[in-house]
C-alpha cells in the first residue's frame, strides 16, 4: 500500500509545479519517494514469483525520475504530477516489453506490453503476430484476459495497413497498431489499500501471456 501522505503530496505538487515550492517540501517529496520505493521492492518481489527474472531488479532499477526534460515541451512545469516504476528484466532502460506502475491522484494504473518501440522492433511483432496469428489470438481473445482488460489492446494505430500487409488480413487491425499495451485502472483507496501489491501482481501476471508474446521479437 502507499501512504495518504504520499498522495497528498502529489495533489499539492500539481497546484504547486514549480521549483521553489518544490524545494519547499523537499522533505515531504523524500519520504513520498521512500515509500514508493519501499511498495516497488514489494511489486519486484511479487513479480519474481511468476517472471523469475524480475526477481534480480532493485527499485532504483526500475523508478522514473520525478522531474520533467522540458527542453522540447511546450508544458515547462519542472516536475511529474506521477510516480512511476517500469519492469523489465534490464531494468526501466530496457527496450523489450513489460511491466509499468502509474501511481497519479485519481488516476492511477498498471499497464504492460509496449508502448512505441523502435521501427525494427515494431516490424518485427507486426511479423510474429502475421506469422503466429492463432496464438495472438489464444492471448488477446482469451475470456479471462477480455474480462480483466476489457478495453482490450490499445495504444496508437495507423488508418491504413503498413507497407507488405493488406487489408484482407485476417490480423490486420492488430498489424496496424503502433502500441501494444493493456491497462487496469485503481482508484485512490485502492492504491491505499493493503492489498494493492497483491492486486497489481495479479493484474501484471494476467498479462505475462502478452509480454510473453512481444518478448519473442526482442529476445
């Protein structure tokens, strides 16, 4: 679980995105950054249970800085509004697909699969899924998969089929997306909940059939 205390101040940084507010509460952004290391050490443990090789991380591996690279944004707020972690078996640089954790005052989420990889990477799981379209199919299609993400795959798609697909295949709404992630929300209390680790587990081990899948390419 994470503390009130650490979505407070997460609330109290979006109305105060800026720096001398920021080094303000430097004490309160430690101790909300603590706590969240703190509950990602016990996601990697959870993880490692069903995805060995996760096991190996440590928080620090797998958190995102909480300040923002505002050198080609039009938004120069200095900071995220978010704590976030990502799980992958090289850590929050690593290229495959994986495991992601969105901790953000009402909007929270744990997601996995991958979200615009490079063109090689991409042409290669527009390939796999062409290639082993019935085994795509067994994952995405799959009753308890639909039920737990039932918005399904998502991410950004192209209007028309990428160059050597056609129309006519039968995977071709998949082959057109240029993102492959799903998605389960929490709400605040849930995220404060004792159970939230148990749930975010279970909810990343749902889609390891999925990462799984994308993993071919990469691997």
């Amino acid at each position: 679980m994470l503390q009130s205390s650490s979505l407070k101040f997460l609330k109290d940084l979006k109305k105060n995105n800026n720096k001398p507010w920021f080094e303000t509460h430097r004490k309160q952004f430690e101790s909300s950054k603590a706590d969240f290391h703190s509950m990602v050490e016990q996601v990697i443990k959870a993880i490692s249970t069903f995805d060995k090789p996760i096991g190996s991380l440590e928080a620090k591996n797998c958190t995102f800085r909480i300040n923002r690279d505002v050198r080609f944004s039009k938004n120069k707020a200095p900071y995220k509004n978010n704590i976030a972690a990502y799980f992958n078996k090289d850590g929050k640089k690593g290229l495959g697909s994986g495991y992601y954790l969105h901790i953000e005052p009402g909007k929270s989420f744990a997601a996995g699969g991958i979200w615009m990889p490079e063109p090689a990477i991409l042409a290669g799981i527009r390939q796999e899924i062409d290639y082993s379209f019935d085994e795509w199919k067994k994952i995405v299609e799959n009753k308890t998969f639909k039920n737990i993400f039932p918005e399904g795959i998502t991410g950004d798609t192209l209007t028309r089929p990428p160059k050597g697909y056609e129309e006519t295949n039968p995977a071709i709404e998949y082959i057109k997306r240029k993102s492959f992630i799903v998605t389960m929300s929490f709400t605040d209390p849930e995220v404060q909940s004792k159970n939230f680790v148990r749930d975010v587990a279970k909810t990343f081990q749902a889609m390891k059939p999925l990462i799984d899948f994308l993993n071919i390419v990469v691997e």
